[in-house]
C-alpha cells in the first residue's frame, strides 16, 4: 500500500467525495453548516455536477436531519430513524455528534486488525478514511470505504476511539449505513433452519422497520449476513440490484426502515443485544467490514460481482479456486460405527471407484471418554485407543497407499489423500477436558450450562483455550499425512459471561483460524457448522470451502445451493451424493440428478456406502467422477449466470461461463414430469452473440441461437437432469 494523489476511483473536491466502480458511482458531501455526512447517490454511474436538492420543508416534529440521507447517522439529535452508531458516553446518555474532520486517501487496502477482509493491492483497491470527530465528547470516528472498480464494490468498515478521560459504552455499530431516496424497493435475503439453509425470500419494503438478525452467537442457519435490494421490476437478468454482505461469523442485525419522509436506510453490523463494548481513554475499536455491490444487471449482477470479488480478494487459501479432490465422506456411511477395517473397506471402494480424498468424519477421538456416539468425547482429540490400537498413523498410511483407478477419468493416477474431521471449539462434559477445566466452557455464574446436542462451547475469547486448540489440532495434524480438514461447529451459544463475549469469541476463533491456516497451508480446509450454519464470508477468509447443508437430498439441495449463490461464489460449496432413500427426507431419486447437483458445487464427492451401491449406481459413478472433473474448473473459477430459479420453474437451470469465454457449462433439472406436456425450453445468457458453440460436442450454434432460442431437452420422469459441455468453436 502506498500513499498517492487520488485516482479515478475516488475522487474528491473539497469536502465532496465520488467512489467510482466501472458501473457505479457512489456520492457524499460534509454539509458546511452542520459538518455532518450526507449521502448523495449510490447507483449508476454519475459524472459532472448534480443539481443541488431543494432543501426539505420542515413541518412537523422531525427536524431537518431526520428528513435528510446520512452516512453514518447518530442518534440523540433530532434523526428518530436507527442509527448506525449508538454510544453510552461517560455521562450516560446517548447523543453523539460525529462531524466531517479531515480525510486520507491510501492506494490499496488497509488490513482490520484481527477481522477478516479483503484484500487488495493498489492496482485493485482505492481507499479513502473519513476522519469523523465529536468535539462534544471528543470521541473519533474513522469511515473506511475502499473502492474495488472492477467488482462494482465499496467496501466499508467504521473505528472508534475515545480521546476522552472517561470510559464510553459502544452499545451499537453497524459496519454499513446506506440511505437510499424515496422510491420503491423489494428486499432479497436468505432465511432457513438446519438442514434448510438459504431459502431466498423476497419483499416488498414497507414502511417502517424491517429486518432480520442473527443472535445465536454465529451468522446461523436462519438468516445470512447478507440482503439485497432492488427495483420491484428488477430481475435475474435486468434492472438495479444492490447487495450488502457482512465480513463477520457472528451475530449479526440488518435493519431495513423505510420513515416517514419514504427514504430508506439500510443498516448491517453488530446486534445491538450483544455488544455493550467498552472503550476507556485512548481505546480504538474496529467494526467488521461490509460489501456493497451495484448491478443494473439484476440479481445475477450482484452475485456475480461477489463471487468474482470472493474468489480473488478474500478467499487467503491457495485453493481458493484450484481443482478440488473428488471425495467421500465417511459421516452418511458409518455415522459413529467406525474402525480400521470399516474405513479401510470403504477407502479401498472408493479409490476403485475413482475418489482422490478419503475424509474420516466423526467418531474416531477420545480415550477416557470415548466419542462413540454424540454424547462424550468432544475436546479429547487423541484417538480413540480401542479403535485404533496404534494411532491414526498407520491407517492414514495404508489409506495414502492406495491408487485412485482412473477409470473414465482423465487425470493421472494419483493417491488417495487422508482428511479429517474436528470440533475443537466445543466440550461435551463427558471428556477430560471439561474434567479438567469446566470453566474453560461458556458459563454464566450459578445458571446451568444449558447443552445442545450434549455439548458445551468452549469459551474462544480466553488466550488459554485458543492456545489449547491451536496445539492440539497442530499435534493432530503433524501425526499422519492428513491434506484435508472439516472443521465442525455444532451449536450455537447461549449463558455468555457478558454481552462482549460474542465479539471477544470471534476476535478469539479468527486468531485460531488465522493461526493454524497459516501453520498448514497446504492443508484444504473445509468449514461446516452442522451443515450451513456459518456459511458467511467470515469464514471464508480461511476455509475456501464450506459444507453448504446436513440436507443431502438432491432436490432440497437445489433450492439450498441456488440460494447460497446469491451471495457466495460456487468455489465456496460443497455437494455429496448420498444414498437413497436419503437420510434426511426419505426421496428416492436417481443416481445421476444427484451427482448433478453435487457437481454444481465447487467442491464434489460422495457420502455413502460404496459397498453398499445398487450395480447400476455403481456403473455410472465413474462417469459422474469423470465429469465432474471435467467442468470443475470452470465451476470454481466461471461466472454464475441462473437462468431459472426453483422457486419460479419446474426445470431450474445454472450455466458457468469460464472467464475466458471460451467454455461454458449448463446444470438443468426436472423436478416434477409434465405428461402431454410442451418440452421446456432452456435460454442461455452471457455467451458472444456472434462465436459459435458447439454444445455436447453438436453445432456449433450461435451464441445469440443459444440466447434467443435456446435449448431444449426431453425429460421423462421425475428428477431428471442435464450437464451440457458447451465450447467456443474458435478454440477447439
Ligand atoms: C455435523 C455435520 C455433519 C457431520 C456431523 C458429525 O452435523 O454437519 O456433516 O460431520 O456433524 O457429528
């Protein structure tokens, strides 16, 4: 990073400010009287000079700064609407007077102490700090917008610090105040439950507040930290979208209020329930930071601008978009009835039938309290003496052995890899750990330490227990030949010590993150919290990839991973083929419509018995394998273009084009068969009008054919579905 004139990008003139991207143009000004921050435009692009806004009437009991936008409102002063910053100062009242000081432009991006950001370097990123004072009770206020052209996003984080004697309370801060002008908007965001993660919901914004919020203590299966809006006639293909989306694992609030006046704000950060931070004299406090991304290209524009911006400014990992192993988890299969010769067994079908990774789940740890079920063992992580006499070395070593066949695949044989799956920030009380420090647990007092499946939450805002995970995931990692981790997270928090616990956790859980990430990188690590229960970008600074769902049923899985993609790019999902009846909803479907939706995901495998497949499953899964490999890299690394959603069509389709544009691959699925019906018909999107394509190899058609025509297929059954390879003619 290197300090330098202003670029392009950011532009300012006196105490105006324009942040450009290639499509948008985000304006505000420090009003001369009142030296607060006023927000002029976030939309299309804008260049030369606006008119000046005739000043509102005042009329009423709201004064003129409740009927104006601002940036970063505060509260106390006449502005009934939610602010984004709310102090208890010394004296304990809550009004704060944040005003325009000076501002700095950095080329590049600052990093966030001890938060995950993105990252950028000066021919990315432009950044530009507010510097926000209030003299009343001399508390300092620095908003940090850097500006990623070529994503179309601005991303936003706020510090706070006390120049004051006395000690101050931040009892709510949001990362992202946006107030957009009266006019009409819908609200997209993502609700669910385990194993019925990111069901996309859409609204129309009414007066008065809505919103959503996570208090779980982590982003949670029942709402992401992440909200889109857009223009009522706005479309997958067409029309303004903006998307919001929050850097942070814990709880979250995003408050939508449309006030009286019609305007609207949006507000995204911290729950206001749980932080109370203290700040004494000279304390600084850094908020995490929140994307904002512009489309005029729909809701596809939002997402593909994320994905993009995912991918290759926040994701750390070396794998961020590399090939990833075909692999087959153990959980579905064995659950916790586990040992040497079972998992051998299985390891063996698998590399027969083609799998690069073998992942040991669950239920292989804990001596005094064995974890033979879901009740005992968590925080114990030595293996379990009983099943394997001699450690996890030796079947690690048999298991890297064995050959992966190459069957219909093309890639060269290689060994079977060795993963393995943790829980290290949980303690059943049945474990030595908690034998020998319950008070490293989450507790509050006398009140009973409420367990949720049988466990405990280790308390990761203390130094001991970070240290306490680092060293023993370090010794289990340096044991055997282990290239792969899921790392669980199965319950939420409750009983806290303190509101501030929440926030000290997660500053905890991303220096362990950041720790062992570093430690092990050629380690691919994988995140999972009972399925998606912290499938947030948070996460994903560390893990490339994250188990999207406990529902592997392939239909449920549809809806789920078209959601996720609202916000989160396919590199960061993973999808299993599962036995049928699936164990979660009890459908039986092909063995094909499932592969093909595991291998919309970045990350595919299977989850099964391998033993126990019907001879015509089994006869396909090489092909499944093979192909999946085949479209992988064009899946992590393609734009997302979807072309019908599962909530609206019977046949919801995906295509990824790669970023050259020179391939493209097509995911169709029938969910329901329509007798005596006409054939659906599938229009591509984002191809060269003019290139030719030849598709499954036919053709080649023309990309404007494939767009305004299209394709059409004939399914007959229930459940059916397509994979179809399409490549530019010009580079066969
Ligand atoms: C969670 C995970 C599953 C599996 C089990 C093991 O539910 O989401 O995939 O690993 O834990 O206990």
């Amino acid at each position: 990073m290197t300090r330098g004139s202003p670029d392009p990008t950011v532009i300012v003139d006196g105490t105006s400010f324009a942040l450009h991207g290639n499509n948008f143009s985000y304006l505000f000004h420090a009003d001369d009287g009142t030296g607060d921050l006023l927000s002029d435009h976030f939309g299309g692009s804008v260049t030369g000079p606006m008119p000046t806004d005739p000043t509102p009437i005042v009329n009423g009991w709201t004064g003129m700064s409740g009927r104006v936008r601002r940036e970063f409102p505060d509260q106390g002063r006449g502005d009934f609407r939610s602010p984004a910053i709310r102090i208890r100062q010394s004296g304990a009242h809550t009004i704060s007077a944040l005003q325009y000081q000076s501002h700095t432009v950095v080329k590049g991006k600052p990093a966030l102490p001890g938060l995950p950001a993105t990252f950028g370097d000066e021919n990315d990123v432009t950044t530009i700090i507010i510097h926000l004072y209030d003299k009343y009770s001399l508390i300092a206020a620095d908003l940090m917008y850097s500006v990623f052209p070529r994503y179309d996003a601005i991303v936003r984080s706020v510090t706070v610090t006390n120049k004051g004697k006395g000690a101050i309370v931040l009892e709510d801060l949001a990362s992202l105040s946006v107030d957009l002008p009266f006019g009409d908007l819908d609200m997209i965001y993502l609700r669910g439950e385990w194993a019925r993660e990111t069901h996309r919901q859409r609204r129309r914004i009414d007066y008065g507040l809505q919103g959503f919020r996570s208090s779980t203590g982590f982003s949670s299966h029942s709402h992401n930290p992440f909200l889109a809006l857009a223009r009522p006639s706005t479309t997958e293909f067409q029309g303004e979208a903006w998307g919001f989306s929050l850097v942070y694992t814990g709880s979250f609030a995003v408050n939508v209020e449309k006030c009286a006046q019609g305007m609207t704000r949006i507000l995204m950060g911290f729950n206001p329930d749980q932080l109370s931070w203290s700040l004494g004299a000279d304390e600084t406090f850094t908020s995490p930071e929140c994307v904002s991304v512009y489309s005029k290209d729909g809701l596809g524009g939002v997402s593909r601008s994320l994905h993009g911006l995912y991918r290759n400014h926040l994701v750390k990992s070396q794998f961020a978009t590399a090939n990833r192993p075909v692999l087959l988890n153990s959980w579905e299969a064995l659950y916790f009835n586990i040992n040497s010769n079972n998992l051998y067994r299985i390891a063996q079908e698998s590399a027969a039938l083609g799998v690069k990774l073998f992942v040991l789940d669950d239920g292989w740890f804990g001596k005094d309290y064995p974890r033979v079920s879901d009740t005992a063992g968590l925080g114990d992580w030595v293996p379990n003496p009983e099943r394997f006499p001699d450690g996890l070395a030796p079947l690690v070593k048999d298991i890297t052995a064995l050959k992966a066949a190459t069957l219909k695949s093309t890639k060269p044989s290689t060994n079977l890899r060795f993963g393995i799956w943790i829980e290290p920030e949980m303690v059943n009380s049945k474990s030595t750990l908690y034998q020998e420090h319950p008070e490293w647990a989450l507790y509050a007092e006398e009140y009973p330490r409420t367990e949720q499946r049988n466990q405990l939450i280790l308390n990761l805002a203390l130094a001991e227990v970070q240290d306490f995970i680092i060293n023993s995931v370090s010794e289990l990692l340096s044991s055997a030949d282990i290239t792969y981790v899921k790392w669980d997270h199965n319950r939420c928090m409750h009983e806290t010590p303190s509101p501030t616990t929440h926030h000290a956790y997660m500053l905890g859980v991303y220096r362990v993150f950041e720790t062992l990430t570093t430690r092990f990188p050629n380690v691919l690590w994988e995140g999972c919290a009972s399925g998606g229960g912290r499938f947030d970008p948070g996460v994903m600074q560390y893990f490339p990839q994250i188990w999207t769902s406990d529902n592997t049923d392939a239909v449920d899985r549809i809806f789920i991973q078209f959601g996720t993609s609202l916000a989160y790019p396919a590199s960061s999902m993973c999808g299993h083929i599962s036995a049928v009846p699936n164990h979660q909803t009890g459908r039986t479907v092909p063995m094909e419509f499932r592969a093909h939706v595991a291998m919309m995901c970045g990350s595919f495998g299977l989850e099964l018995d391998p033993t126990e497949l019907q001879p015509e499953e089994r006869a396909i899964i090489p092909d499944m394998i093979a192909l999946s490999e085949k479209i992988n890299p064009i899946v992590l690394t393609g734009d997302m273009w979807r072309l019908s959603l599962p909530e609206e069509s019977n046949w919801p389709a995906v295509l990824y084009i790669s970023k050259d544009g020179s391939q493209a691959v097509l995911f169709l699925y029938q969910l329901g068969s329509k007798v005596n019906h006409a054939l659906s018909r599938v229009r591509l999107q984002g191809l060269d009008a003019q290139d030719m394509y030849f598709v499954d190899g036919e053709g080649p058609y023309s990309g404007g054919m494939l767009m305004s025509v299209g394709l059409q297929y004939c399914f007959e059954t229930d459940y059916a579905s397509k994979v179809v390879f399409l490549e530019k003619e010009s580079v066969r």
